[in-house]
C-alpha cells in the first residue's frame, strides 16, 4: 500500500484507511485470534516489566516527559497515553483513573503484550506491524472485548531508522476525537528528536526547512554529520525534505546533499547565535538552515569564500548563478602548506593551473588529505559558489554507482525514484566533480566516464537525451594506475583524460612539518583551548610510521585529548592501548616493513632488557631506547647513510638527526 509523508510521520492516506483495518483483520485470523477471545493477562509479570523497561531506558527516559505534556492536553477526556516497547510490550502508563480502571479490565496495562499476534486488530499492533500512524476506532477492533476503546497509535524511530516503540492515545470509544491522532503523531516526532539530539552531541547538526519560521518546530528537518561531513542520520522531516529515505541518505555526504562543502558550512555559521542561511539541496529545492558548528576535522580550513559574506544575495543562497565577481578570500591551498617542502611544492604547481582547465590527479596513500586539497582547489577557483560533488568510487556499491554517476529517469529501473534522479555528474554542473580513489571505478563504466568527459554531455539511464554539463574534474587514488592499465584493469585514455596535472601528496612519515600538523589537528579537535603533547609524547609519535596518515593522526589525537587530565598536557597513559602495544613490539619501534633486499632488524647486542610489564615508570625509556636500536641498526646497515636509514624506517632524515646526540658517535659524522 502506498503512503505519503506528512510533516515527519509516515501515514496511510485517507483514502486506505479501511484497506488498513481490512488487511490487519486478515493478518489476526491468520494468527488464530478469535474475536470472542477474553483479555489474557499471563504476560504480566514483575520481573518481565523490569527487564523490558532496562532494555527501553532510552527510550523511556526520552519519552515519559513528553507523555506528561500529551496527558496534560487530553487530561478529564476519559483517555490515557502509552508507551509500548517495538514488540507491542505497555511499558508506561498515564491518563484519568476512571479510564484506567476500564483499561485494567481489558489487559491495557504495563508488562502486557498488545501485538497483533496477541490483541489482533488493535492501534499498537497494528501501528508496528505496518509502521504507519493509525487510529482503531470501537469495532474495528478484532476482539469484542476491545470494541470500547478507541486508540490512535504513532510508531517510534530511532535515530537510525528503526521502529523502537510506539506512542499510544487510548480512551472510550464514545469520547472519539478526530484530531487525536495528529496530536499522537506530533508527540511521537518530538520523542524522535529529542533522541537525536542525544545521540550525536558532537555530530554536526543541520537544522533546515522551505520556510524560515518553521525553524525550531516539529516540522525542521534535523541531518547530522562528522565534522569531516559524512552522513550519521536525519530525522523523518529531513529524509522528506531530501527525498530519499535513511538507507539511501548512508551514500551521501554533507556536499552532496547540500551543494557545499563542510568547511564552508564552519565559515558560514562559525560566528555565535549566527543568522539562518540559505542553502540549495541536490535536488533544487532551497532551503533555510541554522546550524551550531564546531569543527573537529583532521584540521577545519578557514575559508572565507563569497558565500561569507553577508552583504551580496549568494551569501544568503547557494543557489545563485555563481558568475558575480568574487570576493577577496583567504588561499585554502595557502593554509594547507605548513612548511614541508613537498607539500609547498604541490601547492605551487596547483596555483598554476587552478581556474585553466587542467584536470588534477591527486595521488597519495590513504588519509593524506587527498579530499581537503581537492576542497582547497575548488574553493580557490572561480567555482567556489557552485557545487563541490564528492563521488568515492571505492564506497558505492558496482551496482549503484552507474545510477549515482549519470542519474536515471523514472522507470529506469526497479526502486528508481518517481521524476527520476539527477547523478553526480549533473549536480557538479558548474562547480566541481571530485572523483576520488578513481581505480576502483568498475571497467564498464570508465568508457562512459571518458565520453562525457570529452563531450561534456551526461545521459542518464532510462533517459533518450543527453543533459549538457560543465564540470571541473579532480581525481584521487592511493592505487597505481600505470599497474592497473598494464593489467587491463584501468582504460589508458581515461587515464591520460584525467592527468592534465599529476601531483602527489607525501605520506605524514615523509614530511618535515609533523609538529605543526599536531598543532593543526589538535586546534580542530579543541576548539582553540590549549592542549599539549609531552616532549617524551611528541618524540614517539614522530617516530611512528603512520600507515594511516593524518586521519590515523586524527583519531588518535581525537582519543587522547579526552583522556587528557586537568594540566592539559597528553602523556603515554593518554595513548590508546593497541597504538602502545605497537610501539613496545620489539624490533618493531616503526612498525614499517623493510624492502625485500634488506635483512630483518636484529637486536643490537648488550640492547638493554625491556621492563617489566607492570613497571610502568619505565615505558617512556624503554620505548626509546628501542626506537634508537633500530635507527643504530639501519645506520650500520646502510654504512651511515642518514636518507636510506630513514627511507627503510619509513621516517623523515629529520627524526634521526633529532636523536643525533643519542646515537653512537661513530654512525654521524
């Protein structure tokens, strides 16, 4: 049976109301309910109740404020409020004493069972098995013994999506109010938000609708995001506001929902108390929104673009057309160049070319960031006001990411949307299309890729017409394409299409900034409060190798000022458990695989023993007294040769000449 959306609730129309009834009907007999079945109260049961009740705290801590709001407004209506688990279990109660007496008498009472299984026909069972907000009036009940109630029941969601419990209004079938069930329905939304709100207290929450006076009701649509601006999840408003549902929003990011990058958002609604903005949703509609942000990235770029200013109407929407003069703004490309030489050499050729035309391929091993410099590139282009479109070709299932890609018409295919939908590719036009770690992207589609590339023209699936885009193209991949085309994985004319400029972002391990992007890191994490890292702390992270770069970086720092005592200073005790674990591993101080024609470390001979494990007074010692064995090690190795001694640890030549005054003399010259 179809249903629309009204505000957030999913509602049968009108129209299927008795179809509902009918088929529930159908679904009781087929349970061998009898409707001359008396009120079975074997459910009850203490110690049942309490172990429901515990397994539904945050349901219930969430829901019973918001009960005693419903009840005060159906208060002397002969009526009371329900709170039921999402198995139909009465976990809570409220209404008029005379009510409550008759609902004793029929098994509407906390601890009972009121599923479809058990009551047939009935607004709680019924509302949960078809998770669509119902009214059971009189004898639409299926059993007898209920035809003198009347119950209008909203399901619960989650703050992922699934049905939780269900809010109940049940009274005496004579005291029937139409409205009743529109009032359920809003308590019900309220119950939903408010456990979002709980859920994410460090998540991005963008609060948004059409019009502005509905920001703050009921009726807002609520999404949340990382602070990196990858979906968490959005209230039944938002999913209707963003047409798709909670299942189809987990492929999307905040850019492309909201045609704007999440750094973007931080600049717009940085400032305290800051004034609702306008923004463009993917699918046209413009939107209101207010949002409190605090930036926690890897590190948050303050970019102040032209949608930062308040003054011209594209700072008030996104949905301008982008070709008014821009405004003076901060490089993001310049605060992305914290002094190595690498990175600045990148930067430097990136400048050259921005605004030409050249397509740019990002290579790098994951977690260098190869997204915030495509972010920095965009924003530093005459594209800054128009869309940056994100597309992870290794996240979108093969299945789904020619629809995601090029879009589709309606009846394209099964489950398409109706009126169809546009693809990446189209929601880019005029800004930029990211294609990141572009050697996943299956082999049938790169053909198609290549096409629109060089014609500038999208056809989506089901559709007998090509849709004219314009797109800068920037794409990223920790693979190495020239394998891939060798083995026939990767098309070699895509590859050249999409290599105008190449440039490779250096590992964390190969840089020589390493303390500056800790301090960037940490700004992000900390809002700006100071926090700092021990010397013996800063000393073992820089030794470290970082597989997993500066989000590896991130997550740790995440971790670790948390940890952080009252002196704000991160020590050892802060680290997480596994990273220590690493780092005591003998022979292992860097964790990094050495090249196949080097022999395995072995300990130096006279190395002093490890501690014991219980004699945590010596960790900071012992870690480093490994960390300069096996530097000794590869120094001897490599005949005192300071860049291949690195390269084989996988360190900056920097972090050896630091621990210059600890090693042998005779290894520096």
């Amino acid at each position: 049976m179809e249903t629309r959306l009204v505000g957030q609730a999913n509602v049968a129309p009108e129209q299927d109301a008795v179809a509902l009834i009918d088929q529930a009907h159908l679904r009781s007999k087929a349970f061998g309910i009898a409707s001359d079945d008396r009120p079975d109260y074997s459910g009850l049961a203490a110690s049942h109740l309490k172990g429901a009740l515990e397994e539904n705290r945050f349901l219930f801590q969430h829901a019973v404020p918001v009960m005693e709001t419903l009840y005060g407004q159906i208060a002397n209506t002969h009526s009371m409020v329900l709170l039921t688990s999402a198995q139909g279990m009465v976990l809570h109660s409220m209404g008029d004493n005379d009510f409550l007496e008759k609902a004793d008498r029929v098994a509407l009472v906390p601890g009972m069972d009121w599923s479809e299984q058990t009551r047939g026909t009935n607004a709680v069972g019924t509302a949960l098995a078809t998770q669509h907000a119902v009214t059971v009036h009189g004898d639409q009940h299926y059993m007898n013994a209920n035809h003198a109630l009347t119950c209008s029941c909203a399901p619960i969601l989650d703050p992922y999506g699934q049905i939780v419990g269900a809010l109940d209004v049940s009274g005496d079938h004579r005291s029937y109010h139409q409205h009743t069930l529109a009032l359920v329905r809003m308590s019900a939304q309220m119950i939903e938000n408010h456990m979002f709100a709980s859920s994410f207290p460090k998540a991005v929450r963008v609060h948004f609708h059409s019009r502005p006076e509905f920001l703050g009701t009921l009726v807002e649509g609520i999404a949340a995001f990382t602070p990196e601006g990858r979906f968490v999840s959005a209230n039944r408003s938002a999913q209707f506001q963003l047409g798709m549902s909670f299942v189809g929003l987990q492929a999307h990011t905040f850019p492309s929902l909201f045609n704007l990058p999440i750094s973007a958002l931080f600049e717009l609604f940085g400032s305290p108390n800051a004034a609702p903005r306008q923004l463009c949703l993917h699918n046209g509609v413009t939107v209101w929104c207010r949002t409190e942000v605090k930036p926690s990235g890897p590190w948050a770029t303050p970019i102040v673009s032209p949608l930062a200013d308040s003054g011209t109407p594209a700072a008030r929407s996104s949905c301008g057309n982008g070709n008014a003069a821009r405004t003076t703004q901060l490089s993001s490309l310049q605060y992305l160049d914290t002094g190595d030489a690498q990175l600045s050499g990148v930067i430097a050729k990136l400048r050259k070319v921005v605004d030409r035309d050249i397509p740019v391929m990002i290579l790098g091993e994951t977690g260098t960031g190869k997204d915030l410099l495509a972010q920095a590139i965009h924003h530093d282009s005459a594209r800054a006001r128009q869309p940056f479109v994100a597309v992870n070709c290794a996240s979108i299932p093969d299945t789904l990411i020619e629809a995601e890609l090029f879009g589709y018409e309606e009846g394209a295919f099964t489950g398409a949307r109706k009126k169809g939908a546009p693809g990446k590719i189209q929601q880019a036009h005029g800004g930029t299309l990211f294609l990141d770690e572009i050697g996943d992207m299956p082999k049938h589609l790169q053909a198609r890729l290549l096409r629109v590339l060089q014609e500038r023209k999208v056809s989506p699936l089901g559709a007998g017409k090509e849709v004219e885009v314009d797109v800068t193209v920037i794409s990223a991949t920790h693979k190495n394409l020239k394998e891939l085309i060798a083995r026939g994985d990767f098309r070699e004319d895509l590859y050249y299409r999409l290599n105008g400029l190449v440039v490779r972002l250096p590992a964390l391990r190969e840089r020589s900034d390493f303390e500056v992007v800790v301090k960037k890191v940490l700004h992000a994490l900390d809002g700006g409060v100071d926090i700092a890292i021990a010397p013996e702390v800063m000393e073992l992270l820089q030794a470290y190798h970082w597989p997993g770069n500066v989000r590896q970086l991130h997550n740790l720092l995440r971790t670790a000022t948390v940890m952080v005592d009252d002196d704000g200073i991160i020590r050892l005790a802060h680290l997480p458990d596994d990273f220590l674990d690493e780092l005591r591993a003998p022979l292992r101080p860097v964790a990094i695989p050495l090249p196949a024609e080097e022999p395995p470390l072995v300990p130096c001979v006279g190395a002093p023993p490890a501690p014991a494990a219980d004699d945590p007074g010596e960790d900071n010692q012992s870690l480093q007294d490994v960390t300069i064995n096996a530097m000794a090690q590869m120094l001897r190795l490599h005949k005192g040769n300071v860049s291949a001694a690195a390269k084989a640890l996988g360190v900056s030549r920097n972090t050896i000449y630091r621990k210059k005054n600890l090693l042998p003399p005779d290894l520096l010259d």
